[in-house]
C-alpha cells in the first residue's frame, strides 16, 4: 500500500507503508513534518504500524494547505 498525493502545483508525490517520502516539490519539508508526525503517531518500539499510519495520512494530508488531494492505492 501506498498514499499518492498532489500539490497545489499539480506536482504528484507518495509515501511508502515504511513512511518514506517521495516529493520533490516546493513544499517538501512541510510535508515531510506532516509524514513524520503521523509514523510517530503509529510507531510501537522499533515497530510501525504502516497501514494504519497510511489510513490517517490520507484523512491528515489534504490539511496540510499545500496538498490538493490524497489517496490509498494497491502497488
């Protein structure tokens, strides 16, 4: 599982079920904040829970100001 998203910009980017960000935008790091805030969120020990943290990324990612739309998708 995956979390696709888009910026404002209409630049696309994901997150893997180990919370590994790939974006190359102008917003990278507020968005990178947003990504670790929710893997700490969902981390138990050395353990992270990846599909639940990508359930909440996609409902706490279209907060962020600069991300347009965000979605779950089998890869």
């Amino acid at each position: 599982m995956i979390v696709t998203f888009e910026d404002a910009d209409g630049r696309t980017g994901r997150v893997t079920d180990e919370m590994d960000l790939e974006y190359d935008g102008e917003w990278e790091a507020q968005i990178r904040e947003r990504v670790n805030d929710v893997a700490e969120r969902y981390r138990n020990g050395d353990q992270l829970l990846g599909e639940e943290a990508l359930s909440t990324l996609v409902t706490e990612l279209p907060q962020e100001p600069r991300v347009v739309e965000a979605e779950r998708k089998h890869e």
